[in-house]
C-alpha cells in the first residue's frame, strides 16, 4: 500500500485487508502518523484472524522505491496524491509489480502514454481503480446501450459534481515533524509548504491538494474519470477518444485553491456521437434513435424511455459486460494472468478525455470575452492538429529525479 491518506485509510486498505486473495505485508507514506496508523490497522486486522505461521507483521517504509525493492511484494495499490501515480506506478512496472492506482492516473496526457506503454512493456496487470463499472446501474446502462436497446446513440451526457471554491493565499509556514514535505512534493514545481496545500494534520478529512494544480486538477479529471469512464465504455470508445473539442469554464480569482468552479464541453466522436460534460449532478445519459438510458450515481437509479427497454433480456450471443468490485477484479487478473476491465490503456483515454477538454478551456480563457474555439484531435497520434498552442500543454514539467 502506497499513500496511507483518506482514500487509503478509509476504502483501500479495508478491502485488501477482508479479501482472502491479498494479504498486507507493507504501507508506504511520507507522513509517519498516517504511516503508524496503517500500520496498527493491519497488524490489528491479522491478529484477529491469524493463521499459524502467515502473518509475520506489516512493515512500513516513508521511501516506496524500498518498498518496490522487495521481491516478496507482488502487486501494489498506489493512493498517493494525483501528481505521484505515474512515477511510482512506472517504477512498480520495472520492479516487475502488478499495480492498482487511483484516478484520476496522470496530470499530462504525455504522463498517461508513458505510462500505458511501461505497463505493456513490462506485461504487468493493471488496474484502474475507479469502481463505476461496478455500480450495476452503470454496467447495466452500457450493457443495453452497446447492445443497440436505444438504437443508434447520437447524445451521450455527463455530469460531476461542483468543485470546491477558491480560498485566500496563505503564509508559509512550518513542516509538521511528521511530514517529509521534500518528498511529498517529489515530481511537482516547489512551493512553500502551507497546510492546506497538503493535507490536514492527523486527520482524514478532504486534503487541499485536492483544489491546487500542480497535484491534482479538480473535478473535471477527479470525478470525471468515473463518469467519463462510463460513457466512454458505452461508447465502445474506451481505448481511443474524440476528434473535436471545445470547451468553457471558470476559475477562482486568486487564492491557493484555483482548479475549475464551473466548465462546459462538448466533445464529438469519429462516429458522429456528441457528448456533452457539465458540472450538475454525477450521471451518465445516452440518447439513441429509439430512447434514452441514464444512469444516476446518488440513489444508483437507472431509468429509460421508454421504459420496457430495462426490462429487455440479453441474449446468449449479445454483449455481456462482468460485474465485479474493482479491487477484485484486480485480484482476479493477479492470479489469472488476464486483462482488467479498466486497464492503463483504459484508464488513460478516460483521462485524456477529460484533460483535452480542460485544455481546450485554458485556451479558451486566452480569446477575447473567454469564447471557447474548436480544437481538432487525433485519438491515434494523441496530438492537436494544426495548433501547437493546445500541443504544448500535452506535458508537464516536472522535477528532477523524477522526470519519465
């Protein structure tokens, strides 16, 4: 287990830690009370439930190159901020261990191939730990869509939560003694450590470095990569994207927390589909030539019009989408040898998608009155064509060691 914060803590950790297939042998973070914490819960867990001989303690480790160095770690589960997936997932690769990482998986489109190409180098399983395709409101929607219950889709709808807003500058001020700041800063430009650039202290609450871009880029990747995943796999598109994009939004005015408040994008597909992305509650709708399917995430609500198509059976020659939690779903390609349902490859186009719609919105912010302007891509080459403007912001900088 790498990264040891509120996702981690919280979700990650307790699901490794009831499931038969895994056991826990390590927990990596830079901040030693959240590492001693990871650790008292496993070691907790294993003396409940001690088989003789298997559980010989959980180590811990504030370095996770020491941690990949182990040869008796066959798979990690990265939960670190945003900004430090694809260097540790990409070392995980070489030192030849399976990887389930958060979303969103990058900040860089560039970010995002390189890691997909390490993975399939490497030939290591690999999952993308979003849990939508869990949800059976969500499998069940792309199910009857991929299986033509609505026809020919033309209109696919998505929509995320709003982000948080802005706040006021902060002072510098001092290291917590827990916090190895250097080290959580890693790949990402220095700044000043500021409490709610990291993450509260001894607490699990929601972390700042959730609303700061150089760790993360708010909702429109955050909770974008678990709608967008959706439509993109109902789509039949989720290793691949669209050709145009445009797109509007608004930022806070100043402050520490500056990702997007608001945002508007339309995207359009080789295929002629036309999606539509919005903050507004988290859903995915897709409109056909003979009805509509969305798929709520709130109250896990699927509705259609009309409304006999949810009752449509699924032949035994149709399409037929598993249903299966995400963590097992990695467990089980462990074992097997096989292809998760959200791959890197998966996991990166989802993501792209979202990043070449916030692109098209910086850029939009450059024009006069803020108009956005439409932007032609190419989902082979994963390039902007004919607009070097849009292409340079397909990377990132990023510090020393830890370039790719």
């Amino acid at each position: 287990m790498i990264g040891m914060g509120r996702q981690a803590y919280q979700s990650n950790l307790k699901f490794f830690l009831g499931d038969s297939d895994a056991q826990v042998v390590a927990v990596c973070d830079v901040d030693s009370w959240r590492l001693d914490n990871a650790r008292k819960a496993v070691e907790r867990h294993y003396a409940k439930e001690q088989t003789a001989g298997r559980f010989k303690g959980c180590s811990t480790h504030t370095d996770f190159r020491e941690l990949l160095a182990r040869p008796d770690i066959d798979a990690v589960m990265i939960s670190t901020p945003d900004h430090w997936h694809v260097p540790i997932a990409i070392a995980a690769a070489k030192a030849g261990k399976d990887i389930c990482c958060e979303k969103p998986l990058t900040l860089s489109i560039a970010e995002g191939r390189a890691l997909s190409d390490t993975v399939r180098r490497y030939n290591r399983v690999f999952r993308t730990d979003s849990e939508f395709r869990s949800h059976a409101c969500f499998q069940k929607a792309c199910e009857l869509v991929l299986n033509g219950r609505i026809g020919k889709v033309h209109t696919i709808r998505t929509g995320v939560p709003a982000g948080d807003v802005g706040g006021p500058p902060e002072p510098e001020m001092p290291i917590p003694k827990e916090l190895d700041y250097q080290m959580w800063l890693g790949p990402a430009p220095y700044a000043p450590y500021t409490l709610n650039r990291v993450h509260p202290r001894q607490s699990y609450e929601r972390p700042g470095w959730m609303r700061v871009p150089d760790y993360c880029e708010g909702m429109v990747t955050n909770w974008g990569a678990h709608l967008n995943d959706i439509a993109q796999w109902g789509n039949g598109t989720d290793r691949t994207g669209p050709v145009e994009v445009e797109g509007t939004g608004q930022y806070p005015r100043d402050g520490l927390w500056n990702v997007l408040l608001s945002f508007d994008i339309q995207y359009k597909y080789a295929n002629g589909v036309r999606l539509f992305y919005s903050i507004s509650k988290p859903h995915v709708r897709f409109e056909g030539t003979e009805g509509w399917i969305q798929a709520d995430y709130n109250d896990r609500s699927l509705k259609a019009e009309p409304a006999s198509i949810l009752k449509l059976p699924i032949g035994p020659d149709e399409i037929h989408l598993p249903l299966k939690s995400e963590k097992q779903d990695f467990l089980d390609a462990v074992k097997t040898r096989g292809q998760t349902l959200a791959d890197a490859e998966v996991g990166h186009r989802t993501n792209s998608l979202c990043q070449i719609g916030h692109i098209a919105i910086q850029l939009a912010r450059q024009t006069e009155g803020g108009v956005g302007r439409k932007l032609k891509w190419d989902p082979d080459a994963e390039r902007f064509i004919d607009d070097e403007a849009a292409n340079r912001l397909l990377s990132r900088p990023m510090r020393s060691p830890w370039r790719l």
